[in-house]
C-alpha cells in the first residue's frame, strides 16, 4: 500500500510537472491510452467469459470515471499538489452519502458527522472569501477548488457504480470500460487545445500512464493482503509524498490552517474507510478494490 501511495504520488507529480504547458485533458488522454492497452491485454489473460453483462452500467461507470479523472488533473496542475490530493481524497464521505441515497446502505450519525468533519477541513484549506472575509483572503482559486471536489464527488460516484457492478461484472472487465471510455471522452478536448509534446514531455506523459499502472498493481496487491478499511489508510500516506513533492519541486509550503485543514480531513476519510472495511462490509464488496476511480 505504501508502494501503491509512492507510485500515485509519482503520478500527480509528473502530471503537474507535464502540465505546465501540456493542457489537462491532453494528459488525460495520454494516461488512458496507456490504461487501455494494458488493460486489455489483462483481460485476454484473464479470460472472464464475457466483455460485461451491463454494458449501459458500465458506459456510466466510465463517464463518471472520466469526469473525476479530468478534474483530479486539472486540480493537480492548478493547485497545490498536497491540496489537490487531500481534496481528491474527500471521495470516501461523498462515496458514504451516494451508498446511502443510491444503494439504501446504512449511514450511521457517527459517520455523517465525520464526513461534516472532512468538509470544515477542506474549507480551511480553500478559506473562500465569503466566509473568511477580508482583501485576498481566499487562499487558492475557488474554481480550482470546486473543480477538484467535483472531482471527488465524481469518484464516489464511480465507486458507488463499481459496488452494483461487482455483483454481475469481473474486475477486470469494469476497469477496462473505465479506460475505453475515457479514451474517446478526452479525444476532443484533447485535439480542441492539442500542444506537441518535446523533449523530456514525452517522458513525463509515459511516465504518467507508467506510475498510475504500477501504482493500481500495488493497490490491488495490498488490498489483497489486508483488511480494506487498514490497508486504505495506509494508503492516505500518498497525501505526505504530495506534499513532500509540492515543498521540493514547487515551494509549496502549507501553513498552519492547511496543516489543520488536512488532518481534519485525514481524521474523516481514515475512520470512514475504517467504517465501512468492517469484516461484514469487505465480504459484501470483496471485489470492489481492483476497480478503480481513478
């Protein structure tokens, strides 16, 4: 799990180092291409029978994929690394609320609170205006801001989708949708800004659809090896090698309401996934983790 944080980490990081001039949806593209090549090579392997049961399930599971991919990367590229991360990991107290409206799952006060949590941390990491007052007060661009939470909230949705589709669909076969449909969802905004990638650009953009395969292997193998809601907290460690790289390559240096603004965040998406990797929970969604948001 570590590993897989370290991988991912490597990723964002590439991502925003790319992104200075290479647009978002252009990267996007990139790293889906990468993706689907792979993953169809994994299903010839596999063998699992068919190429899904719920193709219309699976093409929404790939929309909201794509969405949540799309606004993970340009958060990354227009936000602070450690914050576009800590955003993006808001997606378990959205996945909580969309379990409990969508697919009736049991949302207990405890864990509406925490998710309430999350959230005050995440505006003491954006500190808009309207609430903190005062000439330049907003610390980061609430566009970006609300970009990457969409982008969170998009994630959930996609993990919510991967719940109902683990019950008729292969893994395998739900994380090859996710790829095959992003790659023709980020074609056109991809062609729309087109920049020609040079010189060490074409390492980063393999770098970015190397990192996130072997970061998704190392996942898949924690996961397999641990508890679910242990092995994603450990993976919340991803957050300190963002922020690690934000400090060396951009000097990004958090002050003392991100710092609080992050560990209010970490203290709800670490008990909520704690939560719901219960024994009873794990056995329900056994198949769940090989499939990815993002």
């Amino acid at each position: 799990m570590v590993l897989s944080a370290f991988c991912f980490s490597l990723m964002s990081l590439l991502v925003k180092l790319v992104g200075a001039r290479i647009p978002s949806q252009e990267v996007v593209f990139v790293r889906a291409v990468v993706s689907l090549a792979m993953a169809y090579l994994l299903v010839l392997r596999a063998r699992p029978g068919n190429w899904g049961n719920r193709k219309g399930l699976l093409v929404v599971r790939g929309l909201m994929g794509f969405a949540a991919l799309s606004c993970f990367f340009y958060g990354i590229i227009h936000l602070p690394l450690a914050d576009a991360t800590v955003i993006q990991y808001m997606n378990p107290v959205f996945t909580a609320w969309l379990g409990w409206w969508l697919l009736g799952e049991a949302l207990t006060v405890g864990e509406a609170v925490f998710s309430g949590v999350g959230l005050l941390g995440v505006l003491l990491i954006a500190r808009p205006t309207a609430l903190f007052g005062g000439e330049g007060a907003a610390r980061l661009d609430p566009v970006a801001v609300s970009v990457a939470l969409a982008g969170a909230i998009f994630s959930a949705a996609a993990y919510v989708s991967v719940r109902r589709l683990s019950r008729t669909e292969h893994p395998l076969i739900i994380v090859f949708y996710f790829t095959l449909v992003t790659v023709p969802a980020s074609l056109p905004g991809a062609l729309a800004g087109a920049v020609m990638p040079r010189g060490v650009e074409w390492l980063l953009l393999a770098g970015v659809g190397v990192t996130a395969l072997v970061g998704q292997v190392f996942l898949t193998s924690g996961l397999q090896r641990e508890p679910a809601g242990r092995a994603t907290a450990i993976g919340y460690v991803q957050i300190v090698f963002a922020a690690t790289w934000g400090m060396l390559f951009f000097r990004e240096w958090p002050d003392a309401l991100s710092l609080l603004g992050a560990a209010l965040v970490l203290v709800s998406v670490v008990t909520l996934a704690r939560r719901r990797g219960s024994p009873e929970v794990r056995t329900s969604r056994a198949e769940e983790p090989t499939a990815e948001a993002v």
